[in-house]
C-alpha cells in the first residue's frame, strides 16, 4: 500500500491518498482551532482504517501548529475522543 498525506487549501481538506483513492477532512479555521465537519473515505478504503489514518495525521498538523480540533462529524468527534481527546476544543 502507498499512502500520502497532503493540505488541499484550495478545497480546504486534509487529504490522505492510499493506492490512488482518496480519505478527505473538510476543514475550517477558525483562530487556533480547526474546525472539522466531514470526513469521508472512498468506499473501497472503508473498513480499512483509511480513516484512522488520516485523523491521525490532521491531529499531528493541528498539534505541530498550535491549534485545538473542534470536530462537527460525527466520526472526527468519535475518533477525537477515543485517540486524543487532549486536543478537542
């Protein structure tokens, strides 16, 4: 599996490609925090931790630039609270 993680200004998402199929966070900024309201995989990455992955990944960029998450989804808010509720805002 070849995987990489890019910041799509343009689009205002977090992108985590894997094998050519995309894992997006829409994103909004707002002060120090981040504010997520969807996150979505392709649906073949689905049930593959694709995901995870990419959550992990925003949490380290939020983390590195100082900022807190403030997850609208459902599945950013989950992930938040089970991998680093620390940086919930």
């Amino acid at each position: 599996m070849t995987e990489s993680f890019r910041h799509n200004p343009e689009l205002s998402r977090y992108e985590l490609e894997e094998d050519g199929l995309l894992a997006w966070a829409d994103y909004q900024r707002a002060g120090h925090r981040l504010v997520i309201p969807h996150v979505e995989a392709d649906p073949a990455l689905r049930g593959k931790g694709s995901a995870g992955r990419l959550m992990t990944r925003v949490a380290q960029t939020a983390r590195s630039e100082g900022m807190r998450i403030t997850p609208l989804c459902g599945y950013a808010a989950a992930w938040l609270k089970r991998n680093d509720p620390d940086l919930i805002a």
